[in-house]
C-alpha cells in the first residue's frame, strides 16, 4: 500500500511539473537543481532562525529606533531631532 502512495507521489510530481516528457538525464539534472536550491533555502532559512524567531515587540522596537542605540536616541530626542 505504501509503495502505492509512493508511486502516485511520484507521478503526480512528474505530471505537475512535466517531468514526464523528459529523457531519464534531464529528469536527473533537473531534480538535481531543485535538491540543490531547496538545500540552499532551508541551510539559510536555519542559519537566520534567531532572527525570524524574535518576538515581534523586539523587532518593532528594533526598527523605532532606526538602528541606533539608546543613548544616540536620548540624544536626538533632547535636542528634537528625528
């Protein structure tokens, strides 16, 4: 029954891209491109995953004081500049 799955998995992935129509080579070569740029988005997708996990409040707070520290910030807002 699993086999079954498997094999319905996998014509359904060749139909939905045209695979089917491709020389055994070109299948290879494109299923090779496509293991290589999922690898890419998931190894940087987890390299950068502190960065999407901070809580939202963080972030806003990140981006309200426009990438400048505390003290640049009392500072401006002392002498009324944005």
């Amino acid at each position: 029954m699993s086999r079954n799955w498997a094999q319905r998995k996998i014509y359904l992935y060749n139909v939905t891209f045209g695979l089917y129509m491709l020389d055994p080579w070109e299948r290879y070569l494109f299923n090779a491109v496509v293991a290589v740029l999922m690898w890419f988005i998931f190894y940087n997708g987890y390299r950068n995953l502190d960065e999407i996990c901070k809580s939202p409040n963080t972030r806003a707070i990140h981006y309200m004081l426009a990438f400048r520290g505390p003290r640049e910030l009392a500072v401006s807002m002392e002498y009324g500049i944005q």
